[in-house]
C-alpha cells in the first residue's frame, strides 16, 4: 500500500468514526449521555454518602450561622430560616464516586438571598461550608452564587430525612455531590481559600463534573 493510500484509508476510518459518534473513550455517545458527565453512571434515588456520624438535630436547637467576610453576622433559628423566601428546583446530581441521579427536586432559601441578606462584602471570593457532623467543604464564591444553589430542608416535596442530611443541607448542582453539606449548620464568607474535609484528602478544590475535576 502506498502512502497515499494509506493517508486515505485513515481518513476514511476517522470519518467513519466521527458519523458513528465514537468518543474519546470509543464508547458510541448515545443521547442520554448529553446529560450524564463522563465517567459517571445513572441511578434511580439517592445514595446516602457520609463519613458515618448522622447528627439528630432537633430544630429547637437547630440553627444556621452566616458569617466571615459579611456586613452583618446572621444566626437564624428554625423559624428565621423558615421565615426567608423560598426557592423552588430540579437538578441533576453527580457524585465523584460514579454515580448520577436525575431530577431531583429541593426546596429552601437562595444561596442568593442568604448572601443578600448577610451583606457580603466584595473581598469575599470563597465561602466555607461547616456542618455538625463536623464536616467542611470549600465552594468558590463564583459557584456558591449561581442561581441554582439553595440551603434545602426538602427533597420531593417532603422534609430532608436524617440520612440525606436534614434539617438544612446546601445543594451546589453544579459541582460533585461532596460540595453539597449535609446537616449544614455555618456559611463563612472568606478573603482567601481553604480546603475542607475532602478537599484535604486529594479531592479536587473546585469539582466541576463536567471537567472531571475528580481529584488533584
Ligand atoms: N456534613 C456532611 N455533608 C456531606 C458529606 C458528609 O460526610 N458530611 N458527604 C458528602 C458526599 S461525599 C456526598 S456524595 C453527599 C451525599 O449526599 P447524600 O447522602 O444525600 O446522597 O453529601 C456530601 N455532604
Ligand atoms: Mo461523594
């Protein structure tokens, strides 16, 4: 064969390849793929993923703390918390351990209007998530003030249960599911960034699945 021949009978796969849609990891993309991030598989409901301690919080004692790089420090009791807006929506989750569960419906308070609400000052660029169970996770502000970001206490329509992290938990669509605290119970708005519980473990600082941002 010669190289010209050669040359075309490349082409010819490599254009037979792109009609068939083949991916980097030879994989045909079908449509759903669209919606499920690479590496990741589709399940129905939600795991429960958790370093093992499930606080039970009563919601007398339950309250969320707003702070750090803030004009004002909020403390909301259940009912000050209750007493905000509330936000309605469906998303799409992904966990950097694999798996994907569509639609998902969560209600609560506004990443947004929290951060109206505290006043948060322009030096601000990340926000520290602390939960009871004494878990942390750093989000960038960028990310925390997207649109779709709530401080949930319901998940299809009904409270959040124990396991999945109610009363309050944070709900960060956007990035992998270990950015979403469970049991949330402070909200600090930080000058410079610091890596919570994961993102000291080799977990990657920002986590975006569409990037595969899986680990450092
Ligand atoms: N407080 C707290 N939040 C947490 C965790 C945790 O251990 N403690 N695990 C994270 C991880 S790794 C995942 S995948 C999701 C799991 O949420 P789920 O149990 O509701 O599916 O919670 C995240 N939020
Ligand atoms: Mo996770």
């Amino acid at each position: 064969m010669s190289d010209d021949q050669l040359n075309e009978k490349l082409i010819a796969a490599k254009q037979k390849w792109a009609a068939e849609g083949r991916g980097l990891t030879g994989e045909p993309v079908k449509p759903q793929h669209y919606r499920l991030p690479s590496g990741q598989h589709l399940v129905t409901g939600l795991p429960v993923l958790d370093l093992g301690i499930q606080p039970n919080l009563s919601l007398k004692d339950w309250s969320l703390t707003i702070g750090g790089q803030t004009e004002r420090k909020l403390t909301w009791s259940w009912d000050d918390y209750m007493a905000q807006p509330q936000t309605e929506l469906t998303c799409d989750i992904h966990c950097v351990t694999t798996w994907s569960s569509y639609d998902n419906v969560w209600k609560g308070v506004s990443a947004r209007h929290l951060m109206e609400a505290a006043g948060v000052k322009p030096d601000a660029q990340f926000v520290m998530l602390r939960s009871y169970d004494g878990y942390t996770t750093n989000v960038p502000l960028k990310e925390f003030s997207a649109d779709d970001v709530l401080i949930a206490h319901s998940w299809e329509g009904k409270p959040i249960s124990r396991d999945h992290g109610g009363p309050v938990r944070v709900v960060v669509p956007k990035l992998y599911f270990w950015k979403s605290a469970k049991w949330v119970r402070a909200v600090t708005f930080m000058d410079k960034d610091s890596p919570g519980y994961w993102e000291q473990r080799g977990y990657h600082n920002n986590g975006d699945p569409w990037k595969e941002e899986r680990y450092w």
